[in-house]
C-alpha cells in the first residue's frame, strides 16, 4: 500500500520536472478562461457575421494575461491603438490606393514612427503605439486590393480585435479574477524574503561566487517582474494609483540594496577570517547574528506585513553592528591595521545593508498603506535623453526599412500570398521594441508558430470534417487550447504559449464557411513563417541596442556623479539613489548572460556603494578629532581622485592609462590612511577616524581591481 500510495506523487514530480509548466490551480483556471474567451470571440464575431472571426480568438491570446490589471491595461490601450491604426491606414489609403510606392512609403513611414515612440516608453503605453502601426499595416495593405471595401476591411479588422479584447477582459475580470494589487503585495514579500536572504548570503565567509552571481540575477529578474507589475497596478485600484511613486521608489531601494550587498560580499570574501586574530574574533559573532537575523526574515511569510516588527529588529542588528565596529576602532594602534581596517569597512557595510533593508519597509508602509489626507510628493517625471531618442529613433527607422524590403520583395516576385507574410513580418517586429537582442524570443515565437500551425493542419484534416455545430466546435478547442493556456500562464514559457495558442486557432479554419484547402493553408503559413524569419534576419542584420544609454550612464557615474561626492557637493545616499535609478531603467533591456552586460550591472553597482565612501571621506573632514595629517591626506586624495574621475569619459585612447593613474591614487592614498596612523595615540578618537578614513580608501583602490572591466569600458563606444 506504501508503494501505490507514493507512487503517483513520485510520477508526478518527474513530470512537473521534465514539464517546467505551471500546474497549479490558478494557471489552471487561466488557461480555461482564456480558451473559453477565444470561443466566446469566435461566437461574437460569427454571430456579427465578420469576415475573419478568427481574428478575435487569436486577439484574445495576444492578449493573455495572467491578472485583471495587466489584461484591462493591454485592452485599453490596444483598442485606443487599433482604432487610431485603423484611422491612419483609411487616410493613407485614401491618398495613394492607386500608387504602390508612396502607398508603401507612407506605411513605412507610419510603422517607423509608432515604433519611435513605442521606444521611448514601457509596457502598455508602448504596445498602444505597436497596435497602431500593426493594424494601419493591415488595413492599408489589405485594402491595397479592393479600396473600394477598404471601409469594410478596416471595420471587420476593429470589430474583431475589440471582440477579443472585450472578451478576455471580460473573463479577466469576472472568473477567478487576479489582481496585479493582489500579486504585487505578494510578490513584494517575495523580494523582501529573497532580499534578506541575499543580505545573508553575502554575510556568509566562503559563499561560492557562482552561487552569488546566481541569486544576483534571481533578484534583477525579481526586480524587473516587479515594475511591469506595478504598470499595471494603476488599473485596478485607486490605492495602489495614488501610491505608484511610491512602488515606483521601492525598485530603487532593492537596487541600492543590491549595491551595498555586493560591495559587502566582495569585501568580506577578500577578509581572511582565519589569519585577522582578534579582529576576527569580534567580527565573527556580529556577522553571524546579522545573517541570522536576515534568514530568519527571509524564512518568515509574515514579515514583510509587519513593517513595524521588522524596522525595529533591523535597528537592533544596526545597534549591535554599531557597538562592534566601535570596539574595533578602540583597538586602533593596538593591532594590525589592514585586518581592523577591513573589519571597520565590513561592519560599516553590513550597517549600510540594513539600513537600505529598512528603507524598503518604509517605502513599502508609504506605498502600500498611505496614510488619509497625507500628501505625498510625486517623483518627478524624467523625458527620454538624447541617446533613448536616437535608439527609439533607430528602431523606427529599422523598422521601417524593414517593411519596405518586405514589401519591395513582394512587389518583385508578384507574390500571392505576400500579405500573409508582411504581417507575420509585423508581428516579430514586436520583439525588436526595447529589446537589445530580439532574436532568441523571437526563434521561440517563430517555432511555436511553427508548431501551431502544424497542430492546426492536423485538427482540420482530421477533427473538423467530423464535428457538426458550434457547441462540439467550442468543446474541441477548449480542449485543444487547454495546454497552450498553461503554456502562456507559466513565465518562462509564456510568449511559447501565446503564439501555439493564438496561431493553432487563427489557422484551424474557423472561418465563416469550413473549406478545407491544403494548398492554401500551406501557402499561408509558410508565407506567415517567412515573414517571421526575413524579420528575425534584418533584426540581427540591423542591431539597434541600448548601448548609448549605458555609455551616457557610464559617463555621468563617472565623470558627473562619483566626482560630486569627492566634492560634498551633494549627499551621498541622493547620489547612489540616481545611479541606481538610471541603472533600473536599462535593467530589462540588460542579458547578464553576457560578460559585457554582466560587467555594466556589477560596475555600475559598485560605483554605486563608491558613493557612499566618497561621501563618508567627505564628510569625515568636518570631523573635529581628527588629526590634522590624515585631514591633508583625505583632502588631497579626494580633490585629485575628484579631477582623474572627470578626465575619464574624455580619454579616449588613453583610458587605460588615466584608470590606471585613478588606481594608483587610490592605492596610495589607501597605504598612506595605514601609515598616518602610527603615531596616533592607540585607542584615542584620531586613532578611530583615521581607521574609518583608511576602511574608506581601501575600498575605493579595491573597486579598480574588482569592476576594473567597468572603469575600461566606455560602453557605446566599442
């Protein structure tokens, strides 16, 4: 009975291994929604008599979203985009129905410039300007051959996406609904507890730096899953509309906690605990307790709803932290100063990583839980820079191009079935907006595509001929749909699940009257299929990438930012919240698969906790203890560092050499901090500021060893 009693639940583990689909009952209860909406469409746009209802089923897979916000935010803005799409391609084809070159020219012209300013914005907003140069493509190519029913084609093309989308967000809404509020709270406590962990990780001697590079690309992905969702927050609640500043606020806390974690495991990884004798012996237990205290938090589901509880606990592990470091800068002149120095700088650190803890809390408690009649100040919108609007302007005009070739191609060869293939051409240009590497998702959607429409054939040669009315029709495809509903409602599988689902039911021939042709069904998708891959072929060929958006990040860290905290001239954490808020801009356009893009993220990271040692080293100058040559020294130090920082985005050729020269400074500012200490009374006040000032200025000339790829790399450049 033991056997059989563990037998399937051992089965069905192998096979939720082997099938990384989501079974659980919510995905579930979305892949029967969304197949029961595509019927629904499909009844709708029979029963209006359209002339390709199946346009409305494979809307509703385009639209498939797993919660209400995300579908009511992708509805309404791509109705406002259909309808606008529509308008633009009936006026074209108005002016030029009987001229093929300037009727091309202006729906190129058309396509580019939705696209420019899909570039230049994020989620909904940017699929609202893809929609409209998506259907006015449609409808000026498909009118192209009977203007006289243009009118006609551009309302069935409307009637039927709206029908799609009133009917997923209909059954969004109404079945089992799930709200992006709902999953934000939950994924916010999520991030909290893998954030803490994290925090912990990096407090751990000895942790692998695979192991951490790993869960550091687990919490960028966790952040950028977080923004698309609170995107769509604002469709939902007022709540969570009156607070998007604040969740806006909350990415920008994970990042600087990111930063300060990493400079945190770097420093503590180079700290040989073993050899550091009595240094180690009072660090030891201080970073055990922390750890502790972040796994714990990490392991309790309650905590992140109990601001409160969880504020004081961090501020208790930053009092003990606190009374540590003390006592290791009471030992100054007493032992080595290179290992109390590093102990310093680590419990300092492991101070700063709890305090940015605590910021996600209180920026958590002023998103989530705004209090009545409090005012809060929005964060103030920022346009796209100059290089966001030349990128999105390349996109443009790639795209552009790219319809004209396929238009060109189609011309010359008198090709039947050319539209089918510029408008699977449009399609996988939708993955070519802000997107620096199109083509592996693009292969994925095209081969899916693939494997729809070959599911498609088989159903209509040998399921269709023996199904007689509507009812036995919809019952088929709810079936069949099912697994492509899981398929669409698991993450990593999602645009897989979409495009099986949404091209298996738009190719099955479901239109008004079932004619099987064999001929002209493998015409039609084989046409489709070409025109994904010309697209995925010119996309690569023409690489339009974020790569003067990192440069301009890179330029202003180094030059602008880093130099402003040597100076004082504003204060450090406003510093570090900039670099990092510029950096989760580019964060989804980033592949940490890639050295390059990996190097940006850490160095940019790093440059971020630099900051915050920059502006300390400021600061300690306005100290009154402290003695007078460790002053002159940081002073120094800090004015010169200030000026070869500045001199680095202009190097060109000789980068290397002035990086080299900024190393350097560091390096011997930093043994200079060792020296000036030696005859500083042993436990006296100077003797603590000259260790804070000597942890600093370590950890400044470590950054050109450990992100030394990031100071080399102007990025854009090469």
């Amino acid at each position: 009975m033991n056997t059989a009693g563990t037998a399937f639940p051992t089965f069905w583990k192998s096979v939720r291994k082997a099938v990384p689909v989501d079974f659980g009952w919510r995905n579930v209860a979305f892949s029967l929604r969304t197949a029961a909406a595509a019927v629904m469409a499909l009844a709708a746009a029979y029963w209006l008599e359209l002339q390709d209802p199946q346009w409305a089923a494979l809307t509703v897979y385009l639209l498939a979203q797993p919660t209400a916000g995300a579908a009511v935010a992708k509805g309404a803005y791509r109705v406002v985009g259909t309808l606008g799409g529509a308008a633009a391609g009936l006026v074209i084809l108005g002016l030029w129905s009987q001229a093929p070159l300037p009727l091309v020219g202006s729906l190129a012209l058309w396509l580019g410039l939705c696209f420019t300013l899909a570039a230049q914005r994020r989620n909904y907003a940017a699929y609202s300007f893809l929609l409209a140069g998506y259907t006015a493509l449609l409808v000026g190519l498909e009118g192209a051959f009977a203007p006289t029913g243009a009118w006609h084609i551009a309302f069935d093309r409307t009637a039927e996406i709206i029908i799609g989308i009133a009917c997923i967000t209909a059954v969004s809404v109404v079945v089992f609904p799930v709200y992006a509020g709902d999953v934000l709270r939950r994924q916010l406590a999520t991030l909290f507890g893998r954030l803490c962990h994290y925090g912990a990780v990096a407090l751990q001697p000895r942790t692998p730096p695979a192991t951490f590079a790993a869960l550091r690309r687990e919490m960028v992905a966790g952040v950028v899953t977080f923004d698309a969702l609170r995107s769509y927050t604002v469709f939902e609640a007022p709540d969570m509309r009156a607070s998007d500043a604040g969740l806006r606020r909350m990415t920008r806390e994970f990042l600087r906690v990111l930063a300060v974690a990493r400079g945190l495991y770097v420093r503590l990884d180079d700290f040989q605990v073993e050899g550091a004798g009595v240094v180690a012996d009072r660090l030891r237990p201080a970073m055990a307790d922390v750890s502790a205290r972040l796994e714990r938090l990490a392991g309790d589901p309650s905590a992140f709803h109990d601001p409160r509880r969880v504020r004081s606990d961090l501020l208790a592990a930053r009092v003990a932290l606190d009374t540590a470091r003390a006592d290791l800068e009471a030992m100054a002149g007493r032992v080595p100063f290179v290992p109390l120095a590093d102990g310093v700088l680590i419990l300092r650190r492991a101070g700063d990583l709890l305090h940015g803890l605590s910021m996600v809390m209180v920026s958590e408690a002023a998103s989530l839980r705004p209090a009545r009649g409090l005012a809060r100040a929005p964060l103030k919108p920022v346009g796209p820079s100059p290089e966001q609007r030349r990128e999105a302007g390349l996109a443009g005009l790639r795209a552009g191009l790219v319809l004209a070739l396929m238009c060109g191609f189609w011309a010359a060869t008198e090709w039947t079935d050319g539209f089918n293939a510029a408008s699977g051409l449009a399609v996988l240009l939708f993955f070519s907006v802000n997107q620096d590497r199109p083509g592996p998702l693009g292969f994925a959607f095209l081969l899916w595509t693939a494997l729809g429409m070959a599911a498609a054939f088989l159903a209509m040669v040998l399921v269709l001929p023996r199904i007689e009315g509507f009812e036995a029709l919809a019952l088929f495809l709810m079936l069949a749909l099912f697994p492509a509903g899981l398929m669409a409602g698991t993450p990593q599988l999602a645009w897989p699940g979409i495009a099986f689902g949404g091209f298996f039911v738009a190719e099955i021939g479901t239109g008004n009257v079932f004619l099987p042709d064999e001929a002209g069904f493998f015409n039609a998708a084989l046409s489709t299929l070409f025109g994904m891959g010309l697209a995925l072929v010119l996309l690569n060929l023409l690489p339009v990438t974020s790569r003067g958006s990192r440069r301009r990040l890179w330029v202003q860290t180094l030059g602008e930012r880093l130099p402003q905290a040597a100076r004082g001239v504003r204060h450090e954490r406003v510093i570090l919240r900039e670099i990092v808020g510029g950096l989760a801009e580019l964060l989804p356009r980033l592949a940490l698969d890639r050295p390059g893009e990996d190097e940006f993220l850490r160095g940019t990271l790093g440059a971020a906790s630099t900051a915050l040692e920059l502006g300390r080293l400021h600061r300690l100058l306005a100290a009154p203890d402290l003695a007078e040559g460790t002053r002159a020294l940081v002073a120094g130090f800090l004015d010169r560092f200030a000026a070869q920082l500045e001199a680095l985005p202009e190097a060109g050729p000789a980068l290397p050499a002035r990086v080299d020269a900024a190393a350097a400074e560091a390096r011997a500012a930093a043994l200079a901090g060792r020296d000036a200490g030696r005859d500083l009374p042993p436990g006296s006040p100077a003797a603590g500021l000259n260790l804070r000032a000597g942890a600093s200025l370590r950890f400044i000339a470590d950054r050109f060893d450990i992100d030394r790829a990031f100071f080399l790399h102007a990025f854009g450049e090469d």
